[in-house]
C-alpha cells in the first residue's frame, strides 16, 4: 500500500502531515512518487528534539550512517525527473570542524546522486560566532542534488525580471548601459585584430545594436582579443571561447531576453532575524521558493522527511503544490497545521 496514493488522487492542496519516524514512514511510500524533496535534517549534537530522533548519535560516522539511510528512501520514491534539496548545518567536535556536509555530499555523489549545485545559503547572522582564536561563520551549504542527468527545471519560472534596453541622446543603450561606442573604439584602435577581423567585428557589432533596437535582446557583452580580460581557459583545445578569440579575435555575450538566473549565493536571513510577527523556524520560507519553483511542476507533489514547523509545506501550499511532511514530534506537526490556517489535513497516526 502507498501511504500517500489516497492523498494524491485528491484535488486538495492542503499538505498532508505525518507523524511519526521518517525512515519507517519513507518505507511505506511508493518508489518514484513525489517530485522533489527539501528537507533540513537536525544537525549533529545540536539540538535534543522531542522523541530523539537523528542527531543525538555519539560520533559524526554514526550520525551520517543514520541520516544516509533516509536519503537512500528519499532517493527510492523521487521520480527520475525528481530533485533532492539538502540544507544541512556542520559541527565542530574536539574544536575540529566536522565536515559534515560534504562528507554527507561526497558519500552521495560516490552512490550515483548528481550533485548539480552547492548553494550558498549567505544567513549574514547566526551561525557559529566568532572565537578568539577562529573565525565567524555565517553561511550553510544548500546542495541541490538529481536523481538522473534529465530532469524537471524550470529556468523560466526564477529569472530575474529582465532590464530593458533605453534610448539616451538617440543611441540605443544596453539594459547595462553598453552604446557600443567602446567597443567601436576598442576595435577600431586595436594592433591585435587584422583589417578582415576589424570589419568583421565591427559588422557584428551593428547587427547586435539593431537586435537590441529591436527589443529581441536586451543586453551584451562583446570580447575581444587582447582587449577584455576572460576567466575561461586560454587553451584553444580547453575552450571554445578561447578558439573563437583566436580564429576571429572576438565574440558576444548575449543576455538571456527572460531575465538573468540566480547565481550559487542567496542572501537570505534566518527566520529569527527577520522581525516578523511569529517566530517559527530555522529555515526561512525564502529558502523553499527557488527550489518550488524550479523543481516541482505545478502538479507535483513536494516531501520533507524532518518537516518541522512546516515551512516546506506552506510554501508549497502557497505556490500551488501538494506536500507530504513527516515529523517524529507531534507538537510540531500541530504548530505546522497552524502555520497553515488549520486548512492541512488531519495528520494521520502512523499505524
Ligand atoms: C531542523 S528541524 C527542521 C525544521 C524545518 N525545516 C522547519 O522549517 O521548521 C529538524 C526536524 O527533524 C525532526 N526529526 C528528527 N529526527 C527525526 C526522525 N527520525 N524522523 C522524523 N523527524 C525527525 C525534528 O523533530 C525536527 O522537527
């Protein structure tokens, strides 16, 4: 029996909450079955949750064994297109770092989960405070991993809103400010480009202000050789941009018309920073909306095996998709229904 089918059958986005031992619950739920999971685990000896739970273990090794048991579930009901959002916190131990996080990341890439970012959770508060002897730190790792190398994501749906392009004293201007003017003279005054690469150049930098004339792009960046610094290789068989600079001593940059992608650093600060009214957890709502967004269909269904107060699931809900929670403590999972308007489903007793 799939614990989850009745519920998945339904119309209702209210989230459904589980109470009870995640890796037991997991088991009960059908292989490939939910869209994407975001979940933050309790961190090593860090905190004593009601009814124990993960975290209390007396070594790292123990903690990890424990927690990789559940992400092998999780792994087991994603569907293929599925994605795996793991925010998970380190501890220092003997005054060592432990590492865990990566130690967590690295046994899942050697276990054949694709690991497609480490994002960098930037909370500029929290975290472990400055000693007088180490640093501050202020950040958490956010690791976004895939089950298969085709998956759901939806790019479109977290872009930045695009900037436009604008006319200033009649010339078209990029959304960045870029007119051309520069890059004319670059090419113009260059003693690295030939006469042929001159023209070249100069046509194609024509052609991109009209495109932008023509509201198909809104902005650009134009290389060219011995002009602009690069970052990629200067390898010719490393890099093709390298190749392009050397065959025709430039190229163009061209900025996506939709909007800018979000880099691997989201400044966003912790829950209890924030001044709002009610106080609730340790992983703020704005963690959950790229990751809803991108990687869950509209249609789709999101799981957090250690839901905690809820946050995955209200911002689920909030965006228009089922969520399953699971949680070892009730209190929580009652503060959760809560959070969103008591309109969730009863939470079932696990048998
Ligand atoms: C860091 S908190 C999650 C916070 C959550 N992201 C939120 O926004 O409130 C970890 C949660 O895992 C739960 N937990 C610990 N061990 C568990 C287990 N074995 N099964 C299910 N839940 C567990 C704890 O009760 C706690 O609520």
């Amino acid at each position: 029996m799939c614990l989850i089918s009745e519920y998945l059958a339904e119309e209702s986005q209210y989230p459904l909450f589980i109470q009870g031992n995640s890796l037991d619950i997991l088991k009960k739920i059908s292989d490939n079955s939910v869209d994407c999971c975001i979940t933050s685990p309790p961190y090593w000896q860090k905190r004593q949750y009601e009814n124990g739970g993960i975290g209390l273990e007396s070594t790292s090794n123990e903690y990890i064994d424990n927690l990789y048991k559940v992400i092998e579930e999780v792994r087991r009901v994603l569907k293929p297109s599925g994605a795996f959002w793991l925010n998970i916190g380190d501890s220092y131990h003997n005054k060592s770092l432990q590492g865990i996080p990566w130690r967590v990341a690295l046994r899942m890439i050697d276990n054949g989960w694709i690991l497609r970012n480490d994002v960098v959770w930037n909370k500029h508060k929290g975290g472990f405070t400055p000693n007088s002897d180490r640093f501050g730190s202020v950040f958490e790792d956010f690791f976004f991993f895939v089950k298969c190398d085709k998956y759901y994501f939806d790019a479109d749906s977290i872009r930045s809103k695009p900037r436009q392009a604008f006319v200033k004293n009649g010339a078209v201007i990029s959304a960045t400010g870029v007119s051309g003017i520069r890059y004319k003279r670059q090419i113009e005054l260059s003693t690295s480009l030939s006469d042929v690469e001159k023209t070249n150049a100069l046509t194609q930098l024509n052609l991109t202000l009209e495109r932008i004339n023509r509201g198909e792009i809104s902005d650009f960046r134009m290389v060219i050789r011995n002009e602009q610094r690069t970052t990629h290789s200067d390898s010719v068989k490393l890099s093709g941009r390298a190749r392009e600079l050397k065959e025709k001593g430039f190229y163009f940059l061209f900025y996506n018309p939709k909007g800018t992608m979000p880099n691997n650093v989201w400044e966003i600060l912790p829950e209890d920073t924030q001044h709002r009214k009610t106080h609730f957890a340790p992983y703020p709502e704005e963690l959950c909306i790229i990751p809803i967004k991108s990687t869950c269909p509209k249609n789709g269904i999101v799981l957090d095996p250690f839901s905690g107060t809820g946050t995955t699931m209200k911002v689920a809900y909030e965006l228009g998709r089922k969520s399953v929670g699971i949680d070892l403590s009730d209190e929580y999972i009652k503060l959760a229904r809560q959070r969103i308007c008591q309109k969730s489903k009863n939470f079932l007793p696990f048998p």
